[in-house]
C-alpha cells in the first residue's frame, strides 16, 4: 500500500506503475513479465517492486485491538 515514491537508488519515478503490477501478480501473471511489459527495465528498480511488503493492512488491526483493549480499561 505504500511503494516509495522514487527509486532509492536512480530516483526514478515508481509509485504510478505499482497497482497495476500488484493487480497482475495477484492475477497470476509472472513477476518478470509484468515489470518488462510495464518499462522497469533497471535492476534497482525492479528490486523496488519484488522486495516490497504489504505491512500497513497488519499494522491497521494491531491498531484496531489496541484500542478495543484501552476501551476496555477505561
């Protein structure tokens, strides 16, 4: 959910090829196809795009229990 904007190491502009590239991996489409098909052709930007991990969705129900518990001892 949240891709770096830039590419840490060229600064090329990434975020707007993202959804599209999770949308067709989550179909079933192969990493490598979908990054030559969408222009990532730099190494370092396509380690962006492989190595990234979703951890907001997790991050958001710690957050929902935490305050279900406060609500409790209050």
């Amino acid at each position: 959910m949240i891709i770096p904007i830039r590419c840490f190491t060229c600064g090329k502009l990434i975020a707007d090829r993202w959804e599209e590239f999770a949308r067709r991996v989550k179909a079933g489409e192969r990493p490598k196809k979908v990054l030559d098909d969408i222009g990532m052709s730099r190494y370092c930007c396509r380690r962006m795009f492989i190595s990234h991990v979703d951890v907001v969705d997790d991050l958001l129900r710690y957050a929902q229990v935490t305050a279900k518990r406060r609500a409790q001892f209050e």
